[in-house]
C-alpha cells in the first residue's frame, strides 16, 4: 500500500495511491497519515478500504509529506563505506546519529532553498524509515515489526555550515526545505527486502548517484534496535539511513548546488522526487 498527503503546505489531507497509479482522497476516513493511523491495527483498516470508491485527488495537486506527527527527524552519518571513503572518512564503529529539524520537512517536489550565505548545498538520496509502533529496547530480530513503511528522503546539506562551522552537523542539515520526504509512504508488506534497493539522484539530468541500499553498513533492523536503546521512537518519527556515494562535497572539483539547477532521485519501488533549486529571499 502507497499512502501519501496532498494539498497546499500546513493544510495536506490524507489519501492513497491505487492500484492503477490513480492518487485517491482518504478524507474523512483518516485524520491524516500518522499517529495510530501507522499502526499494523491502521494499516490493515486502509487495506480494507475499496480504493476505487474513492475521489481522485484532484489534478496537479500537490504533494506533501507522506507522514505527519513527525517527533524525531532522525539521521545515520556515513552509513555507506563507499561514500564514507569519498568525504575522506573512516566507516564509524557504531552509528553516528544527528537530528535534522522537523521544520525541515517539506513535500517531495518542494523546491530546494540555498540559504543566505551558502556556498556549499550538497544532495542525498536517502532511504527514510517511518516508524509505526513505539517502541523501546526492540530487539533486532523484531525491529522491522515496528516499522510501518519506508519512503525516499534527500537529506540536503549545506556542507559550509555543517563541518567548516563549530558546533554539530545539526544547523548543516536543517535549513527550510532541506527535508524533502516521499512522494509514497510504502508500507512494509511492499518492501520484501530493505536492504536491496537501487537508489539514484540526477542533477541537470546528469548522473550524480547510483547506488544500493546493500552497501549500508549498518542496515535498517540494526538502526531501529539500537536507536531505540537511547530512546523511545514513536510513530511517525523518520530514520533517515545514510547516503550512497556521489555527493557535491566528494566531486573533485566540488559541484555544489546553485539557483536554475533541477535535482531528480528515487528509490526502487518508493517513488521519485524532483526539486527545482531556488535562492532564499
């Protein structure tokens, strides 16, 4: 099943992706796309519903997050060796975790801001986790039961404010519209396999990053364990799982990101984004 939210920013209502592609209105029998709503008891109510009873969400209507109630916007540095290796990094013994400010979520084909001041916007397509059932201590052998689905991510970073700044990687990850996250939330039952997926992200139609989720040093059940030993995650927070290699920050000359350029990602299966890069005002 493929949920998703529409409609114009702070004012997204819920609904669902058919099975002819046919995006449809859940209004009125969901509140929206989070809270219990992300429970498997949830899940299998919107499995029930006949989707072809349902309005079609109207044309060219917008996009939005695909999950609200989002408490941690939780995210996985240097998650892949292989790009671990471009930044110059060594591959971490445990996970490094930072948080990205939930401000920052934005829908899926929301533009890309460049901050005052930067010089260095860099793109990550990510694999997000959404968590569906709270949960504490979860061992590792029933961490994915927590997980109500999974959905594209690109984790922008302004690589200026977030290394070359003192303090933490947080005020590099947070800006506005440095989150974009769906267009699907992808429940688990779809996902036979986490850790095979084809990732990918384009700038100006040229290839920046292909990669796979296989090459994730710690993969998505170890995550959800071992965050869940620091503190409780509940439903609708975001596990975002690390970057594939073919970032700006390990191009040689760097290529950042600047006002006219267009950004393009997915996931196998979780659907694509595409974002327009704009100045901030």
């Amino acid at each position: 099943m493929k949920l998703l939210r529409w409609g114009p920013a702070g004012a997204e209502r819920p609904g669902l992706l058919d099975s002819a592609g046919v995006a449809r209105d859940l209004t009125g029998l969901v509140p929206d796309i989070g809270g219990t709503i992300l429970s498997d008891a949830g899940l299998a109510m919107l499995r029930g519903v006949d989707a072809g009873a349902l309005p079609p969400v109207p044309a060219g209507a917008r996009l939005g997050p695909c999950v609200t109630g989002t408490g941690k916007f939780i995210c996985i540095g240097l998650n892949y060796s292989d790009h671990a290796a471009e930044t110059g990094a060594t591959v971490p013994p445990e996970p490094i975790i930072f948080m990205k400010a939930t401000s920052a979520i934005c829908g899926p084909d929301d533009p890309i801001i460049i901050p005052r001041g930067s010089e260095k916007t860099d793109w990550e397509v990510e694999l997000g986790v959404v968590i569906g059932t709270a949960g504490k201590y979860i061992p590792e052998d029933r961490a994915l039961d927590h997980v109500a689905g999974y959905c594209v991510i690109n984790d922008v970073s302004e690589r200026a404010f977030q290394a070359e700044r003192a303090g933490q990687w947080t005020k590099g990850k947070s800006c506005d519209n440095f989150g974009q996250t769906g267009p699907w939330l992808v429940t688990r039952d779809e996902v036979a396999d986490p850790q095979n997926l084809g990732m990918w992200l384009t700038v100006n139609g040229q290839s920046r990053q292909n990669g796979s989720t296989r090459t994730m040093v710690y993969g998505v059940a170890h995550l959800v364990s071992y965050l869940s030993q620091f503190f409780t995650l509940h439903p609708g927070d975001i596990i975002s799982t690390g970057t594939p290699p073919g970032v700006a920050l390990g191009m040689k000359p760097p290529q950042y990101l600047r006002p006219g350029d267009v950004v393009e990602l997915g996931i196998e299966g979780l659907g694509q984004q595409r974002q327009d890069v704009v100045a901030d005002r």
